[in-house]
C-alpha cells in the first residue's frame, strides 16, 4: 500500500508524520526516518482495529 504522507519538522526539532488519508493517525519521531517508522506502526494498528470493529459489527 502507498499513503500519502505529511512530514513536517517542529520547531522543536521533531519530525510529525501524518497520514494524509487518516489525519488522526499522528507521530512524531527524533528523525525523518524514526516518525516514518512510526507512522507504518500506527497505521497497522489502526486498520487492525478498525477491522475488529467491522467483525464485532458481524
């Protein structure tokens, strides 16, 4: 899968990655490479449990 990805440096020096598609999947990282690693296991568990909620809905 390919998701479209807002990568922004805080004032702080952090790096914020957001899921363009699923703007309340948010992290932040030390390193570009840290928030987008991050970011792919936030996005894993969010559809895992979006995808317990559509079975209990079963």
């Amino acid at each position: 899968m390919r998701f479209e990805v807002d990568l922004i440096q805080e004032e702080g020096g952090l790096y914020r990655a957001t899921a363009v598609a699923y703007p309340t999947v948010t992290v932040t990282g030390r390193t570009e490479k840290e928030a987008l690693g991050l970011l792919i296991d936030a996005l894993d568990r969010h559809f895992k449990g979006e995808a317990r909620k559509s079975q209990t809905r079963s």
